[in-house]
C-alpha cells in the first residue's frame, strides 16, 4: 500500500461523456487548471456512453411525447420541450466549436442528420398529435415541424413502417428535418483524446476510487485502488466532480456531507431489439417515436431508431425494460442493497408503495420472451419475423429517488445536481436526456463549482466564443440564435435551416 498526495484543481470521477466535458470545457477556458481524471474500466465511455447503451438521439424535444403534456382542455404544455430543445443546441454549439478549431476533424464520426417524428394512431392520439403541433410549430424554434395524417406523406416519411397498412387506419406523424443521431461514445473517445494529447490530462483507467474524505478546511483526498495491481493511492482536490453514471450514487454515500440525505436509487436496465437483416436496415432513415403505454416510464417510448454505429448504419426498436440490483453494467449484484441507508429508507419505501403499476410494469418486461417483443413491434413493422431481430441488453440506468414530505419518496426520471453547500464536492445522479445535454448540465456545475472563474470577463469570453449561449436564453434574440444555428449546421454537416 503506498500513499502519494498529490495536488488536483479538480478530480473527476468516471470516464464518460460527464466528466469528459466538464473537463474539457475548463481546460479549454482556463488551460492552467490540474485536472485528474479516474476510470473504473480499462477503457473510457464504456458504460451509459457507449454507442449500443445509449439511446443515440440528440434529444431535442422533436419527437419525445412525454416533454409535451396536455390537460383535460387540450392544451398542450411546451415548456419542457422548449427546455431541452435549448439545452441540446448549446450541446451542439460546443461541438461545432471543437470541429471548427480542428479538435474533432470529422463530424461524421459521431453525429449525423436524421429526421425525428412522432407517430400516433387511432383517432384520439390523432388529435393530441395535431394540438402538439400546432403548439409547436407556432414557436420559431419549432417552426421547421411538418404535420400529417395522410398515408401518402407518411410513405415518404418512413416507408418500412408504412408497409401493408389499412388505407383507412387513422394516424399522424410530425417531422423535423433538423433532428440528429449521435454516438456519444465515439465523441466521448475524441474529448478524451483531446484532453490527454493537447492538454496532457492524466486519465487514468482500471483506477476504482474507494472514498472521498475531507483533508483540512479547503481539499478533499480520493482514496483509489488499482484495480490490476490493488495498490492503494491518495489524490488532493480542491474540487471533485463524481460523474460515474450508476456509480456515483454509492460513492456519493460515503463522503461526508448533509445534501447526499434521503437519496436513493432505482435501476432499470436497457433492451434493444437490433436488426440482422441490412435490406430492412436500409429502408429505414427516421427515428419514430410513438407513445409510451399504460403504467410505462418516460423513458420506455418505443421507438424505431436508424443509427450510424461504428461508421455502419443500424436500426434498433425499443427500449425493453429490464431489471437487474446492479447499478452499473459492469458493477455487482449487491449494488442496490448496498445503497439502502437509514436516511433513505423512507424514500425508498415511499417510492415503492405509491409505484406499484411501475413495478408491474417492470416484471411484465422481465417475463417477455422474444415472440413477445417481436409482437410490440409489429406495431411498427408489421410483417416484422423473429429471425432477423436480435435482443442486445443495454446500459444500465439509475433513477433517482429522493425525499418527499407527502410520500416519503419520489421517483425521478430526470439528473440531479447534488452538491456540498460550498460547491467542493458535485455529483450528478440520474439518467435522461442525460448525454445530450451534457454541455448544459456541466455548464451548471461550473456555476456551484467554480462561481469565482466564471466572475472573470476572460472566462466569460471564451464560453460565449465556445458555446453562444452558454448564459443566454434563446428566445432573447430569435435572430441571432438562427445564425448561430446555421453556423452550427454548417460546422456539423447537418441539413440547414430552410
């Protein structure tokens, strides 16, 4: 056992597009900053980044239904959608950045144009459809979206879900041309080879961090283990950021402050069927989401996705829900039981009592076998046959739970924040939109973490040159936001503004 203090600004925990850009984003305003990276696995982005664990979507409010709630009276609430609509395109901003200095070459390495609808059936859903739309496409940052309920149109749309449909089945789609797939692991790849040629970040990986203590008034030391050689080293920092995905939450639990009280997590794993047969694959150029069932989480809208992978073109439908007590793909059975503590008891019981058609959800899902998912989607592919479909499992996620006075505990579906009241230790809890709002979210933890350097006009500077609208919203100035959406484009090679 060997004990090495050494000194960090900053140490971030886990190897994933989180930790990736919170570093990368400082590194690249105040380059004099130390910042030490640690990684469980003996790679970087293999967990909830990785490119077949991740949803894939630039999540951009076009096509996710559950942003976009109506009432009794049909109103159809946008806020949301306007929301993570900003939050992705200071996302996309960041990286027209990087590719227009020459740190990522190749935009197409991680990000392509994909059109995104929502597709409803049945009469009812028809019309929420049209309500949403018109809600919609009256705001300038969705005035791109199409609408129809003609077969014709929806031919053209997405012809594989087309096929051998009732002339007079009642549905509708909305389009937007402007949607994206992304592959978070490739581009988690580029940040952190950023990071380690041009920065000379150290990213240290198969490096399992144990605990995070206070040491004296200002650093905290990381206790972390070798995971080949089981050595144990001592790291100094000033701050740390634990961004370790469904690891952050046992970690969180050990270090020693009063805001981590009453969390809990719940995890739920990820279960694609992928398509075997490329003539199938190639008919489809579309992400389709449609409307997630009875009793469903948010994050359970099937969809019939088109992704670029590997540089090849895949077609997923999904996502099943799995169940498993680990909170990582790669972690132990024995996560979840270890997470339960006495101060999130109450959360975690409360959660459980008010979520019981969750959890017969869930156990249905579980007991589905392949003829069983094949079924649901043939509400898409009609003619779908078992052969060429394959199930691949998914990354694992955790969902937060956390303290409510009338219940005892809420679950969230949404991330977290959670931060030591002067900012020194930040983790991030939770899962969805997750990676596509990535650049929004670290943006805020420099705003806890690092108050002091975004005070400066230099630091100031340099964000507004990277990321337009780190600090503005976007309905502040309609046209200044549509250039610099057009440049953005441009940078990316996406379909332009027309």
């Amino acid at each position: 056992m060997t004990n090495t203090n050494r000194e960090y600004d900053l140490i971030c925990v886990g190897g994933g597009i989180m930790s990736a850009t919170l570093a990368l984003i400082l590194k690249l305003s105040a380059p004099e900053l130390k910042i030490l990276i640690l990684e469980r696995l003996d790679k970087v982005a293999q967990e909830s980044t990785k490119a077949w664990n991740n949803a894939g979507t630039g999540h951009s409010a076009f096509c996710e239904l559950n942003y976009t709630p109506q009432d009794e009276d049909g109103n159809v609430d946008i806020s949301k959608a306007i929301e993570i609509f900003q939050q992705f395109e200071k996302s996309k901003q960041f990286w027209a950045y990087l590719v227009s200095k020459g740190l990522i070459k190749e935009p197409e390495s991680f990000v392509h144009s994909i059109p995104h609808h929502a597709w409803v059936r049945g009469k009812k859903d028809v019309e929420f459809l049209k309500n949403r739309y018109e809600a919609m496409s009256s705001h300038f940052m969705f005035e791109q979206m199409k609408f129809s309920e003609k077969h014709s149109d929806l031919k053209q749309w997405f012809p594989l879900i087309m096929e051998n449909r009732d002339a007079n089945e009642a549905m509708a789609a909305t389009r937007m041309e402007l949607g994206t797939g992304v592959n978070f692991g490739s581009l988690t790849e580029q940040y952190f080879k950023i990071l380690e040629d041009k920065f000379k970040v150290p990213v240290l990986r198969n490096k399992e961090v144990l605990d995070i203590d206070p040491d004296g008034p200002e650093d905290w030391t990381a206790e972390v283990k070798d995971l080949k050689t089981g050595e144990k080293t001592y790291y100094d920092a000033k701050h740390v950021f634990i961004g370790a995905g469904g690891g952050a939450l046992p970690l969180l639990q050990k270090v020693e402050i009063k805001e981590k009280e009453g969390y809990g997590g719940f995890p739920v794993s990820g279960q694609w069927l992928f398509c075997k047969n490329r003539e199938i694959i190639e008919k489809h150029h579309a992400k389709v989401y449609s409307k997630a069932g009875v009793d469903a989480p948010p994050m359970s809208v099937p969809h019939l996705d088109a992704r670029f992978i590997n540089g090849k073109k895949e077609l997923l439908f999904g996502p099943f829900a799995g169940f498993s007590t680990k909170f990582l793909k790669e972690g132990s059975i024995l996560d979840l039981p270890k997470s339960l503590r006495f101060n999130n008891l109450p959360s975690m019981w409360g959660v459980f009592w008010h979520n019981l058609p969750l959890t017969s959800y869930l156990i249905d899902q579980v007991r589905m076998g392949h003829e069983d998912r094949v079924e649901e989607l043939k509400v898409f592919i009609k003619d779908a046959k078992p052969e060429d479909w394959e199930l691949m499992v998914a990354g694992q996620r955790v969902q937060i739970i956390k303290r409510d006075k009338e219940k005892g505990g809420i679950l969230e579906f949404g991330t977290d924040v959670v931060h030591s009241k002067d900012g020194k230790i930040t983790a991030l809890l939770g899962a969805s939109p997750g990676a596509s709002t990535a650049v929004h979210i670290m943006l805020e933890v420099l705003k806890i973490a690092f108050p002091e350097r975004l005070e400066k006009s230099s630091t100031q500077e340099k964000l507004a040159e990277m990321i337009p609208f780190w600090n503005r919203d976007v309905r502040e100035d309609e046209q200044e936001f549509k250039r610099v959406q057009e440049r953005t484009s441009k940078h990316l090679k996406l379909e332009a503004l027309h």
